[in-house]
C-alpha cells in the first residue's frame, strides 16, 4: 500500500465525531477549533516495537496500547481527550494490517467524541508516535504540583499485572487462564476516565513506570514525601494467583504499563472519586511533610522495596 | 544521560515566549491556552535517518530540519507557528548531542513566538517525530482545494536545490562552493512566511515530495488542472552552474525537500505576496479546467516530465 493510498483509507475509515473539528487528515495540516474558555491538554508518546511492546504483538494490540498510553496521560491531567495524531513508522504498510492497528486505536477510544485529524506514514523500524490533545475548563488540571499534607494517596484497579504479564510473554501460547489476563492488561491496557477527578483530586499522574518511580514525580513535584502500605496495594486475583508475596508486591511496587491513576486527595472525597470513577479505588498510603517515599507492610516492618524505581529508557 | 535528566535539561533550557503557554515541560500534559477566535492548525511529520536526512548528519541540522519541515506544513496552511512537540528515539542521549539537536531546532523557530512545549526520548534507532501547532483566524486557512480557473501558480525561492545536495551528499567533504550551497539547502531548509498569505493565496502546499507531486494534490483537490512552464522554474545560480539543462530541469520539476510553498493565486495578488513574503515567488504556470498537470518549455513544445511525480515513503 502506498503512503497517499493509506491517508485516503484513513480520511475513508474517520469519520469526525466533533462539531469542532474543522478539517480532518488530508491537508498540509488539520485544523480545529478549540472550545471558548477551554484549556488543551497536549502530550506525545513513542511506542516503539521490542522496547514498548513485544516486537511480535499483534497490529490491533499495538494500536490499542499507543492510544491507551497517550489518552490515560490526557487523563492523568484531568483532561477529556478530543484529537489525535499518528506517526507510523513501519517496515511495510499491509492493507489487512493497517486496518487492524485502526481497528485497535478505535477500540481504545471507544465511545469518546475523539478525532484522529492527523497522520503521517514512512518506512522504518516498526514505532508510533501518538499526539494526543484533551480539553478542559481553564485552570482546573491536575497537575503532579498538588499533593498536600494530609492527603491520601489512592490508585484505581490493580497493579502489577502488566508487569506480570510481560514475564509471561514468551509462554504465551501456553498460558494458564491467570497468566492471559495479566498478558492481556499488557496488551490493551484500561486508560481511566480521570477527567472526572476535577475538583476531587489534589494531584494525579498515570503509572507507566511503576507506582514507585511515578508517585515519585508527584512527591518531587509537590514538595512532599509519602509512606506506603504495601500490602495495600490493589492485586488482581490473578496475580495474587499466580505469584508469591514477596514478587508480587515488587511488581506491584514498581512494576511499569499498568496505565492505573494514582492520585492524592482529602480523605472526605474519596467516595465522591469512586462515584466518579466507576472502577475501584484503593488508598494505599497518606502524604507526609519528610521528603521521600516509604513503604510497610502490614504489621508495620519497613520493606525493602526502594532503590527499584520503575523504568528509565535510557537507564542501566 | 538518563532519560529524565534530559527532559529537566530542555526544560531548563526552553523559557517560554507565550502567555498563553500554561505548563510546559514535566507534566503528563502540556497546557496551552488558544486565543480566543482562533482556529488551531496541527502536523505531525516523523524524520528517520537514512530516510529524511542522510545518516551521518551533524545533530544540528537534524534538529533544524525537524523543525523546518514542520513548520514549513503550518506555514502552507497559512498559519502562524505556536507550540511543539518533540518525540525523539535515538541509540543513546549524549550531552551534546542533544544539546546541538535543541540548538537546531531553536535556529529554525528563529525568534518567533513558538515554544517546545513536550517531549518524548526513548531508546531506539534514530528518528524524530514532530508535531506543530499553528493558529490562525477562524475559517481563514489556505486550503489545498482553494484553486480556481484563471489562478496563476507560483513558487517561494528556488527549486531543486535540495535534491541536487543529496546527490552530492557522499563527496561533500570534495564539494565546490555551488554544491556546499546545495548541500546547506538540504540540510538547513528555508521554511517560508505562509501565515502573511492569508487573504492573498487561493490555495497552498509546501513542495517536500517535488513540485509536479505536490502541485498535483492542489490540483486533485481543487478539481483542475495546469499548465507549467518547466523553463520558468526558478533556479539557483548554484543550481544553473552545476547542472545541464536536462538534469535541472528534472530536479526542480520532481526534487523533494525544498520547503519552498506552491501556491494559486489571481494574478492582480502578485505583488500583495511578494510584499507579505519578502521573498523571491516566481510564476510558473496558470490554473485550467482539463484535469492533469502539463509542463511545456519556452519555445511551447510539451516536456515529458510526467511520470516522475516525486517521493513516495512506501512507492517501488
């Protein structure tokens, strides 16, 4: 399929679903009108084969999880997400393929008014790179700046099931049913609806890299420091299933690509979150004055979980 | 350098230059805040080495041109640069690297009004994913469909220039000044001033895949056809100096990556353009019903160019 031919199937297969979108794919550049009084949330991630997702996922996975990543960022910000642009690299563009990448990208949208306006296509090792942008009422992020003293600290479903699920990736095609479903939150991760935490959350960011490495942020950003009950931290049954304490806590602790919220928030708006939400909310530890982050156990033992701070690209 | 090193580094070294800039760098999002009655124009354009820019490129002229060719789209839409994006993957993230890639990129932006507002680096073969947001008045833009039947046809700057560079690209360290001059015009492109041709131009696109193919996606969406003179296509000194006839004629009807505009236009708009752009736009041909793109030389006899319609990331 030849670049001009995949844009036209694209522009075919989009149909806009916002009044405010005013030229889609097709021209030198899409255009939008952006709500009066309204903010744009704008984030970009790459997502490159063998380093974000195995390299033989299958097309729709990939397309699910770029937009997954990108459109839980938007949340995370407190933004709802509204237009999109996708930068494919690809060794070849096969027609079937294609369609499934689109397939999977719509999935992960779902029913959001959401656009894709723009794209771009060129041959190379296989990556996307997805722009996402989000409205929201002037002023009202959540930005990582807002965790105070007293908040709790709180992440929606479980964690560390991606993380398990990549362990179990090469063994895939023999998973037991505990071993798919953490397969499958790798693959098609569940971005939450965090626009909906406007006005409840104090402070939120999405747990790409792990809850340790990315609450982190939150502390650093906010000036503050938190202690943690690992035996708290949400685990689905299938986790809890499949691993033994000690590696399913260090997965949960600092396990990568779960795309759950953590946020802090005053403990009287924790139901008001949880109605907003409508997926489980776990508090899993309290905002402290001393810098850094500290984690017990249930009977009040420091654990060891420190030093394992989630995922740096270019880390060692 | 560790991934959030460099992140805390662009932004230590990007102070914003927009009030309506709201939250740069070091969140899940950037915020922006768009002028109220303006359309956002937005493009996404990936440049992976050895296939947008030769491998062995200098990291300033790669940041240059990542900026260039992007801003340049904005610019054929008629709008004015605002805010970037910047994803980049790369083998590893060395200090200076990155800091001659930042020089480069600001070198295109030039001083106007335009922040790096976000930022993506993960580890990975080279390639650089851009995406510019533009604004310009509500329901202003020039548009690819907007050419009519009496509209002259011009181009920005000189053509072909960029093409023959790469043709010189292996021997540069050998090169004669003619080609040195070439060579700077594919590394370094040239991104026109196309927001001041709102109101003038009927129709535009900026010529990165060749004159005959980008002309011709005016042509296709404004339903019409042209007439170009091949003898009129503006050349460089350089340029006339370094090719026969034969060879320049091809590389200014097909060479890509010149970034200069194509736009449409009624001939009594001629000097309002050259006024607004302060740069040479020299007609080339005229707007006609008979869809198709025709190119006859100076004495009117027809010039078989056709067949050679430009680059195609995915074409055999």
């Amino acid at each position: 399929m030849r670049e001009f031919a995949l844009i036209e199937r694209l522009a075919e297969r989009l149909a806009s679903r916002r009044a405010d979108t005013r030229l889609g794919i097709g021209d030198d550049a899409a255009l939008i009108a952006p709500p009066p009084g309204q903010e744009l949330a704008i984030t970009t991630d790459t997502l490159i084969a063998g380093r974000h997702f195995p390299v033989d996922t299958v097309a729709f996975d990939i397309g699910y999880k770029a937009l997954a990543v990108n459109l839980s960022d938007l949340a995370a910000m407190g933004a709802e997400p509204a237009w999109i642009t996708i930068a494919l690299a690809a060794p070849e563009l096969a027609g079937d393929w294609c369609d499934a990448l689109l397939d999977g990208a719509l999935a992960a949208i779902g029913d959001h008014p959401v656009d894709i306006i723009g794209g771009d296509t060129t041959r190379g090792d296989l990556a996307l790179t997805i722009t996402a942008i989000g409205c929201l009422p002037a002023g009202r992020a959540l930005r990582r700046s807002g965790a105070g003293l007293g908040d709790v600290i709180a992440v929606t479903g479980t964690l560390g099931d991606a993380a398990y699920g990549l362990e179990c990736w090469s063994m895939r095609d023999r998973a037991s049913e505990d071993q798919r479903f953490c397969i499958d939150r790798l693959a098609r991760p569940q971005w939450r609806p965090g626009a909906t935490l406007r006005g409840i959350a104090n402070a939120a960011i999405d747990i790409s890299d792990g809850l340790a490495a990315d609450l982190g942020h939150i502390l650093e950003a906010s000036g503050v420091g938190a202690r943690l009950d690992i035996d708290a931290l949400p685990a689905s049954a299938a986790l809890r299933r499949a691993c033994g304490t000690d590696s399913r806590r260090r997965l949960q602790w600092s396990g990568g690509d779960d795309y759950e919220l953590c946020i802090t928030l005053a403990e009287d708006q924790l139901d008001a979150a949880r109605a907003a939400l409508g997926c489980p909310l776990t508090v899993v530890g309290t905002i402290e004055a001393e810098p850094g982050l500290r984690a017990f156990d249930a009977n009040g033992q420091p654990w060891g979980g420190d030093g394992e701070r989630g995922w740096d690209h270019f880390g060692s």
